[in-house]
C-alpha cells in the first residue's frame, strides 16, 4: 500500500508542481520555492525511511550531477559573505536547493519506462491547464479577469511573464506532439495528444514571446519523423530510388 501511493504521488508530482508554481507567478517569490523544497525534503525524507530500496537508480551519473549542483548551491550561500545583497544570496539558494531535492527525487528511481510515460503524460495535462487557464482571460474575460498590469497586450496570467508562458506552451506542444506520434501509447492518449497541440500553439501566440509557436511544431515535426519507425527497422531505400535525376542541360 505504501508503494503505491509514493508510486502515485511521484508519477503525479510533476504535473502537480507545474500547477502550483504556475498560479504563484512561476515560482518567482522566495515563500512559494521555500514551501515546495520544504515539501520535497519530507517526501524524500519519508521515501528513504518507509520505502524498502529508496534508492534503487543511484549511481555514478546521479552522484556526479548531485554534486555538482550541491556545489554550486554552497558557492551561491557562501556569495552571502562579499555580497552587497545577502538576502539574494539566501533566496537563490532556496531556488538551487529545490533544483538539487527534485534532482535527488527523480534521479534515485528505479529505471522503469512505463513510470516516465505515466509522468508525461502529467505533465502534459499539467501544462495543458495552465494554458487553457491563460487563455480564459482573453477568450471569456468577464468570467476570469485579470489586473491590467504592465505589458497587459501580451498574455502571461498565470506565470506573470510571458515568455515563461510562451516557453511552457511551447514545450507543452513538443510533448504533445510526442505523445501523438508515440506507437507504444494508447489510441486514446494519442488522439488527446494531438487535439491538445493547437491549443497549446495559441498561448504563445498570444504572449508575443521570444518563443514563438511555429519553432516547437517544426521541431515536434522533425522529432516525429525521426521517431516513426522505433524498432530500427527503418525502411531502406532500393538502390534505384537513390538514383539522382538526370540533369538538363
């Protein structure tokens, strides 16, 4: 019972924390990363004392990349001591300390392919809300408005930047397009997976961002082609349709 609600809590995690961090301006203020790094550390703290093997995917890779952030979350404390602002130094340091706890969560599973699709497939729905909630504000203003703040022409609600947003939008349509064109998902996953991509095209068309729509759905596209045969059996050309067309002289 116990592994089955960590199992359900961290397949959920990151769809859940795109949520939250999202309707609390991306994470910008230093109490919204306090409080989920804090969350994180108890649930990294519980899953080393109740799960049997907590951590069953460490190892070289893991070690490494853990110690280099933790490095450099101890080189950004310590700027705290010939910084002309040491409270930036300490708000920083909460940002990197959530990066290296979310590091340590994920990277100290057991490798299991079916896991980090059902966590995809969060996020995705987890991306999916935050833009069909920046879009109410535009399409039904009268039932969820928002301040008319700087830069109110461009849409950034929730994120409060619109780059931000149109970067999440931007990555929600390359994971999308992954799910719609992924042989191993469900026909009902892939057909969501394609509606989902048109909405999620119109966030960052709206937010005027550097992160324009058409870049991610060339990209999706190109992933797309290079993923449509997975099994290495891609099909090879005869050696006549290589031929070159003769040229006209």
């Amino acid at each position: 019972m116990r592994l089955r609600a960590f199992e359900a809590v961290t397949v959920a995690l990151p769809g859940a924390l795109t949520v939250y961090l999202s309707f609390n301006a991306g994470g910008y203020f230093p109490g919204t990363t306090a409080l989920v790094a804090l969350v994180l550390a108890v649930g990294l703290a519980l899953r080393t004392v109740l799960v049997p093997r907590p951590f069953a995917g460490a190892g070289w890779p893991l070690a490494i990349a853990g110690g280099a952030v933790a490095l450099f979350a101890a080189w950004v404390l310590a700027s705290a001591a010939w910084s002309h602002a040491p409270a930036r130094a300490l708000v920083e340091f909460e940002r990197v300390l959530l990066y290296l706890l979310l590091l340590l969560l994920f990277g100290s599973l057991a490798r299991d392919p079916a896991r980090t699709r059902r966590m995809l497939r969060g996020l995705v729905v987890g991306i999916f809300v935050v833009c069909v909630a920046a879009l109410a504000t535009r399409l039904q203003p009268g039932l969820w408005s928002t301040s008319d703040a700087y830069g109110a022409e461009r849409l950034s609600y929730p994120l409060t930047y619109w780059n931000a947003l149109g970067l999440l939008s931007s990555l929600g349509v390359v994971l999308s397009f992954h799910l719609a064109s992924d042989e191993r998902e469900g026909r009902a996953v892939r057909v969501l997976g394609a509606a989902a991509v048109p909405v999620l095209c119109v966030p960052a068309s709206c937010s005027r961002s550097r992160a324009a729509p058409s870049p991610p759905v060339s990209r999706a596209s190109r992933c797309t082609r290079s993923w449509r045969d997975r099994g290495g059996s891609r099909a090879r050309r005869s050696p006549s349709s290589r031929r070159r067309a003769p040229r006209w002289r």
